[in-house]
C-alpha cells in the first residue's frame, strides 16, 4: 500500500498527520521553514511579529567529510620551518661578524647555522621518512614547484654552511692535523664559505613560506604576499636571539640590531596580513594555533622591547630578550602550521572565498 500524500490546509500550508516528526526527526514547523522559506506571522502588541524559519546556512561536504584533505604533515614540519629560518639569519651575522673583526659572533653564528640546519634535516627527513626521499629529490629540477627549488637551495646551502662551521672547530683537530695542510687549508675556506653560506641565507629563510603558501590550504594560500616576510623577519629576530645569548654584550651590536628589525618587520606585516586575509584569518586566533601567535605577538613584542632597552647594557637582559625572541620565532611557525591544518578542514574557509570572488569577478564583468 502505498502512503497518501499529505492533505493542505486551507491557508495552504500542508497538514502533517501525527508520527510525522518521528518519522523525519524534526517537527513539522521546521519542515516546513526548510521546505518553503516560509514566516510564521503573529500578533505582538497589534504589530505583526516575524520569525524567519530557515535555519542559517552551514557548510558541510559529501558525507561529512571536509571539501579539502588536509595536509600529512606533523610537527616535523613547522620544526624544519623554525631551525632552517634559524640557520640563515645566523649565516648572515656569522658573515658581519667576520668582516666587521667580531670572532665570538662570528662563531655563534658559524655554529648556531650548522646546528640549525643539521636539526632541520633532521626533521625532514624524520618526515619524510628515508633519506632516500630527500636524495631522489635531487634527480629532478622542476622551478615551478617550491618543493624542488628548496630542496636544491638547502643542497647549495649545506655544504657551504658545513665548511664555515669547521674552520671554527679546527682547534678539536690532532695537533698535527691543525698546524698542517687541512688546518691551514679550513682556515683559508672560512671566510669565503661564509660569504656565500649568507648569499644563500635569504632565500634559505624565506622559500618555506612559498612552500606552504603553494598549497591550496586556506589560511596558508591567502596568506600568500605576507608570509615571505613574516618568516623573514622571525628568522633575523631568532638569529639575533641565539648571538645575545651565546655571545658577549660587546660584540652583539649587529645581533641586536638584526633581531630589532626582524621583530618589527615580523610584527608589522603580520599584523597587514591578517587584515588582507579576511575570513581565512580567523584560524590565526582560534584554538591551538590562536594561543601560539597570541604568545609569538607577546615574545616578539617583549624581546624586541628588552633588545632596545636592555640588550645592550647587561648580559642578563641581552640573555632574557635574546630567549624571547626565539621562543616568539617557535611559537610563529607553529601558529602558522597549525592555523593552515584547522583552515583545512572547515568547509567554511574554502567555500566563502570561493563564493567572494565569483562575486567580484561577476561584479567587474557587469
């Protein structure tokens, strides 16, 4: 036997027969909003009182499943992101350092960029899972693809970086070893392996935001023009943190200078990309990712105050600014990382920018 179809009233709206709402699992006004767009009217003090009955609009995908897939990557990520950032600000003072007769930030800087660079290796390939990936990557060069060029701009920055950074330790050598050939050798490769290890740095420190903002992943991709320039600018600040920790307050002028820019461009810029961003900004102060650039915000902004003030009168203060300067880089790469993950996964921040710019597009076409 088949079902009637529902009767109509008179005011004609139809007549829903009781065990209807068990049957759908909603009451039959919300049925009945959904269905048409319809108003239920009535009277409220002699004016009429209107209730619109459809529920807002939610963005949901096929099966609950988000439109966009997320991407695979874990913490191992914005660790690479943070050391390799770290590493090229350091390559540049340890270059200042040598022209300018600084050989204590010469050697932090030396140092500070071959541990970078070593531990962010290391969580790449952690990543990746075999080194063989990070090695089967060199058998291409494909400039279209952010992936590839750092791969190859990590791979002509390695070496050079590697070379600098021994000519410090030359002194561990055995005897014979440090006053022969190879000792004489690495102290004659220091300073032009310097050179071009900061020649290298800039790109070395901002590729990674090209790297993330090439991904369709909301958050990251509309944060596009701005990011080079944040992480550009965390870079120099954790760079410039790392030398007033570990070097003496006399020779940390350049330090101090390099980690106040950074942390102003890093600051100013964000702040101009959240704005340019607009919906796809909101998982910048939401959740995990909000609590990380709310306290990269408060580090950055109290380091660079304590580099001004402090920095460059006692040892302590140079160490406390230098300290929030790089727990303020951390803190940005991870807010960003994580920010891009929860942009992904929400329908909303994929098809209201979608939606925007048809609209802009119809608008500049009528």
């Amino acid at each position: 036997m088949t079902a009637e179809p529902n009767a109509v009233t008179r005011e004609g709206q139809p007549e829903h027969r009781p065990g209807e709402q068990a049957l759908t699992g909603q009451p039959p006004a919300a049925q009945a909003g959904r269905a048409g767009g319809r108003r239920k009217g009535g009277r409220k003090g002699g004016r009429r009182d209107e209730h619109v009955m459809v529920p807002d609009a939610t963005f949901t995908s096929y099966y609950g499943r988000p439109i966009l897939k997320a991407s695979p990557w874990e913490k191992d990520i914005p660790a690479y992101l943070f050391m390799g950032g770290l590493a090229a600000g350091s390559s540049l003072l340890a270059a200042g350092g040598d022209l300018t007769g600084r050989p204590a930030l010469r050697r932090t800087g030396r140092l500070g960029a071959i541990t970078g660079l070593s531990l962010s290796m290391v969580a790449l390939v952690h990543d990746l899972g075999r080194p063989a990936r990070f090695i089967n990557m060199l058998r291409v060069a494909k400039p279209t693809s952010p992936m590839s060029v750092g791969t190859w701009i990590l791979t002509a920055y390695g070496p050079f970086a590697g070379l600098a950074a021994a000519s410090e330790l030359r002194g561990l050598l055995p005897r014979a070893l440090r006053c022969g050939l190879p000792g004489a050798l690495l102290q004659l490769a220091g300073r032009p392996a310097g050179i071009v290890a900061a020649g290298i740095a800039p790109a070395v420190a901002g590729y990674t935001a090209v790297l993330l903002s090439d991904t369709a992943t909301p958050t990251w991709h509309d944060a596009h023009g701005h990011l080079p320039f944040v992480f550009v600018g965390s870079a120099s600040a954790a760079a410039g943190g790392l030398a007033m920790l570990a070097a003496p307050v006399a020779q940390t002028g350049p330090a101090r200078r390099l980690a106040l820019g950074g942390a102003v461009l890093e600051l100013v810029v964000e702040r101009q990309m959240e704005r340019a961003m607009g919906i796809t900004a909101e998982p910048l102060h939401q959740g995990t990712a909000g609590r990380l650039m709310r306290a990269s915000k408060l580090l950055t902004a109290a380091g660079a105050a304590g580099t001004a003030l402090l920095a460059g009168r006692s040892r302590p203060g140079a160490a406390l600014a230098g300290a929030a300067l790089l727990l303020g880089s951390v803190c940005t790469r991870f807010g960003v990382f994580e920010a891009g993950q929860a942009s992904a996964k929400d329908p909303r921040y994929v098809v209201v920018p979608q939606r925007e710019r048809l609209a802009a597009r119809a608008a500049a076409g009528s």
